[in-house]
C-alpha cells in the first residue's frame, strides 16, 4: 500500500467525516478499518496540519487514521451484514424461558 506522505488535503478525510458522510458511529468506521479497509495512520507532521486547520483540537491519546476519498467505494462491501448468520427478530425476546 502507498504511503502517505504528503500533507491532508480534499483527497484525504478523518475517521469522523467518513462515519458523518456515511451516516454511522465513528466505532463502525474504525470497526471497517480493522476488518482491512484502506487507512494510513496519520504521521505527528500531519497531526500539526490538522491542528492548524481546525480538524483537531490538539494531539490525541488514540491513532488518527486517514481515508482517501478514491476508496470511499469500497465502503459497501465492508457495510454487508455478515452471511450465514441469523439476525435477531426485532420486538421479539431473546432468552429465559419466557415467564415474568
């Protein structure tokens, strides 16, 4: 994989615009991550960058990962619900034996 060297910019988006333009937690976006989609850990030249412009307060305790825009279309094969796992019936109780 690339490195990513160069500084942020339009192309590259925070863990946080992904999870805002895809409408999920931040959690499911680094959960993606984790599963192997495609993220570079954000290097301490670009952790000032984001700093100067506002994306960051300061630096953080945890990785910042950065998303290329070119692999957004990656995004529905990491949202897929798992195959050949059951999921659980909405409304419906799981577990016990049914009395109160």
């Amino acid at each position: 994989m690339a490195e990513m060297s160069e500084v942020p910019g339009t192309d590259l988006l925070l863990v946080a615009q992904v999870a805002t333009r895809e409408r999920v937690n931040r959690s499911t976006v680094l959960r993606w991550i984790e599963k192997g989609f495609p993220a570079e850990e954000a290097s301490r030249e670009q952790l000032g960058y984001l700093i100067a412009l506002n994306l960051l307060k300061s630096i953080p305790q945890h990785k910042v990962y950065l998303i290329r825009s070119e692999d957004l279309h990656l995004i529905p094969s990491f949202r897929e619900y798992p195959r050949n796992t059951r999921r659980p019936r909405k409304g419906k109780k799981v577990g016990g034996n049914g009395s109160e």
